[in-house]
C-alpha cells in the first residue's frame, strides 16, 4: 500500500478537507510530498499542472484540461516537475489571469504501482469596479490632500487602502499612509526637485489578502523652504515663538499618522539640504574627507 502525503510548504495556504484551497494571483505555490507505506522501487516523479475550464466550486463537476505549456516554462514558472519539491511561481497565475481553477497532481511510478494525489486551487479575485482620486493636485508639505476610492467591490470585501509615493525611481517609493476607509487625508513629501512632480499609487486589499494596484495623477507637491528655513531658525536661536511654526503645529497634534507624514518629509528636505551643502563645498575646492556635519544647534564646528 502506497498513499502519497500532499501539502503546502507554507501550510496555511493549504486548509485540509477543502475542495479549493484559496490562491491570490500574486503568491507562488510551493508544494512538498512524501510517500507513505512501502515506497520502495520508485522509478520517477512527474508533476501535471492542470486547468478548470469554468467557475464552478465543486471538483466534481469541473472540466479539467492540461496546462499546455508546462514544458515551455519549465524553470521559468515551474521548478522541480520531476522532484517530491514543486514550484510555481506568481508569473504563472499573472499571466493567465483569465483562467480561476488550478490542479496541481504529482504521479509517482513504481515498479508495480502508481500513486498520484492532487490540490485544487481557486484563484482569489482582486478587488474590482472601483476607482481612486487625488484633490488638489498641487500643494506644499503641509497641505491636506483628500484621497477618494469609492465603489470598490470584493466578495471578502474590502481591508484597506494603502498610498505610496516616489519621485523619478519606482523602487524607492515610500508607504505614506493606510486606511480602512475608502476616503481619508494625507500630506505628502515634497516632488521631484526640478519639476516638483510626486508620483503615487494605491493598493486596494481585500480581507484575504489579494491586492489592485491603481496609479493615481501625479501632484506637484513644493518643500515650502521659507517655512522650513523659519523652524530651523526658530530651533538655532531656541525661540518662544517656535509653536507659531504650521510644521511645529502639526508635529504636536498627536496623531501618528499626522506625525509620521511631517518626519517623512522633514527627513528628506533635511536630507537634500545635507546634500547641496556638501556638493557645493566640495565644488568650492573643499575635500570631501575634511568635512564634518556637525548636529543642528550645536555651537562647535570642526573645519
């Protein structure tokens, strides 16, 4: 007797007793199997990859048809067709977003027997119908921007929303902020420094974690350098007024979301600042080895 044990690597992908066990379009499958009894003369292991050809929710009653293109995409989307370790990667689910129903079968060939065993899989479909807007589309650091996503629609319904930013590099974007409401308030870092353009984009996510992604307009969004300039000043020479700031004002409102989108910005204007300073030392004849960036406020200065 021979019974092939079948599971998820990461085992909560893999509820026991399902007839589908629940995908999202942007996870990999990875699955391991062992042989249970006397397993002894084995001769290979193959894996099928196959697809259900309608949206039933029962096993029983769904058309199952071969993935034509195993062999084409073995070691790009599968790894591991003839070992008891299988992959697939996201790509396979990415680019056959038309296709909902999965069956991953191995087949293990003995001398005298063959044992297969099988998982089925319904992809989760992302959320849908619904669109997100930006208003205004211009403004400084401290300017209240309102973010609108209405009419999304998802069958496990909706989780949150969650905005990220970049200026010129997509792989540098930074979470500005997330929210279970589907219109909530944000302030931005400030744009590109030549053309002051912040790009965005946002993550619609349901309660089983599959995601859209939705680009919003891109917002001209300035450092408001005078206002930043008055805080630095107002720090230096330890003044009273300090609170007549905005950017002290907001930084003592006690909400973190509030608070961490200041820093956010403060951080890289602080940043840039650094950075200009030194190229311009540097283009003046100055070493670069010999400075030294001495803390704000501090009254001692290394040459």
């Amino acid at each position: 007797m021979k019974n092939i044990y079948f599971s998820c690597v990461i085992s909560p992908m893999c509820v026991p007793n399902l007839e589908f066990q629940l995908l999202n379009p942007t996870t990999q499958v990875a699955l391991f199997t062992v042989c249970i009894g006397t397993c002894t003369n084995l001769q290979s292991i193959k894996w099928n990859i196959y697809q259900g050809s309608n949206n039933s929710t029962s096993s029983n009653s769904t058309q199952w048809t071969s993935f034509n293109n195993t062999i084409l995409y073995e070691n790009i989307w599968f790894f591991g067709t003839n070992t008891s370790n299988f992959t697939a990667t996201d790509q396979l689910f990415l680019n056959n977003l038309q296709i909902s129903l999965w069956r991953f079968e191995v087949v293990y060939t003995f001398l005298s027997a063959i044992s297969t065993s099988a998982l089925n899989f319904i992809i989760n479909q992302p959320p849908a119908n619904g669109s997100c807007s930006i208003n205004p589309l211009g403004g400084t650091i401290t300017t209240l921007f309102t973010i609108e996503c209405p009419n999304w629609y998802d069958v496990d319904g909706i989780q949150d929303y969650s905005l990220y930013a970049w200026t010129t590099d997509i792989s540098q974007r930074t979470i500005i902020a997330f929210s279970s409401e589907d219109n909530f308030q944000v302030r931005l870092p400030a744009g590109d420094n030549e053309t002051s353009l912040l790009n965005l984009v946002l993550y619609v996510r349901d309660l089983a974690g599959s995601v859209t992604q939705v680009n919003i307009s891109s917002v001209n969004i300035i450092a408001d350098l005078a206002t930043i300039d008055d805080l630095i000043d107002k720090i230096t020479n330890s003044s009273s007024t300090i609170t007549n700031n905005p950017i002290v004002r907001l930084l003592s409102s006690g909400n973190q979301n509030v608070v961490g989108q200041i820093m956010t910005s403060l951080s890289q204007e602080f940043n840039q600042m650094n950075n200009d300073n030194l190229d311009k030392a540097i283009s003046s004849g100055i070493p670069a080895a010999s400075i030294l960036v001495s803390s704000l406020g501090s009254s001692s200065l290394q040459q």
